[in-house]
C-alpha cells in the first residue's frame, strides 16, 4: 500500500491504514501481489477530481480509480479520501475521525473490487461488507449507526 498525503495534517496512524487496506483487500480476495494507492486529501482537491473525472460538482468523502495490470502483479487502484469530509461525519456520528477514515478505505477498496452503492439496497449491502470487514480485523469495532 502506498500512502499519499496531500498537503494534509492528519492523526490517522500509516500502520491503521496498512492493517485496514489489507483486511479489506484479503476479504475481497484481491491478489496478495496487488497494489493500493491511498491518497488523504483536502476538499478543494477532492472537488477538482470530482468534477475532472465524475463530471460532479462540489466535493465527496471518497473516490476510486481502478488500476491497471503491471508487470509481474496487478494494481488494485487508488482510493482518493476527503480528510475534511471524513471530519465532518466523524462528528455527526459522534466517532473519531480515524474510524471514518477506515470506513472510508475499506468503502473505497470494495467499490474497486466491483461493489456499488447506486441503490439504497446496494448502499445497505456495502456498507454491512464494510462493517464486517472491519469487525473480523478489529473484534472490538462497533457499528456505527447508519447514515
């Protein structure tokens, strides 16, 4: 896994992110050769990416760009998180930061192994994955009430 922070001071521990990037990726059965990109950057970078490459304005808390084979393994893709957004729904759902952010990662990793949350019953769907994801790779995670 690769982390990329954008001009972003932030508390989330890089080994948090390692642990919750690779749970995510053994439980989605990607490769254990495949790469991840996690980039943690500021909302006006996340509205410039949102609009270049979704055609959307206005910002989003996370966003995925699929990878492309390489030579002698696979890159999984980027997963591309809002730290202001992650902010904002800690503090609604009353959790740290640091636990969105996980959400956020594993969300990210699940849409890059082809789970969508276009509908409200495909949006229940991934969200539980998430959920449970996290829960086996931290026994004591609690789920956090839905959104």
């Amino acid at each position: 896994m690769h982390l990329v922070t954008v001009g972003q001071r932030h508390s989330v521990p890089r080994r948090l992110l390692t642990r919750v990037a690779l749970a995510a990726m053994r439980a989605t059965r990607t490769p254990r050769w495949a790469e991840l990109e996690v980039a943690l950057v500021g909302d006006a970078t996340m509205k410039r990416l949102n609009r270049r490459y979704h055609g959307r304005a206005g910002s989003t808390d996370v966003l995925t760009f699929p990878g492309t084979p390489g030579r002698g393994g696979s890159v999984l893709g980027e997963v591309v998180i809002s730290l202001a957004r992650a902010r904002i729904q800690a503090r609604r759902f009353g959790h740290p930061v640091r636990r969105e952010v996980a959400l956020l990662l594993v969300h990210g990793v699940l849409h890059l192994c082809g789970y969508h949350d276009h509908t409200r019953v495909a949006s229940a769907r991934m969200q539980a994955r998430a959920e449970a994801i996290l829960h086996h790779a931290f026994p004591a995670w609690r789920r956090r009430p839905t959104r």
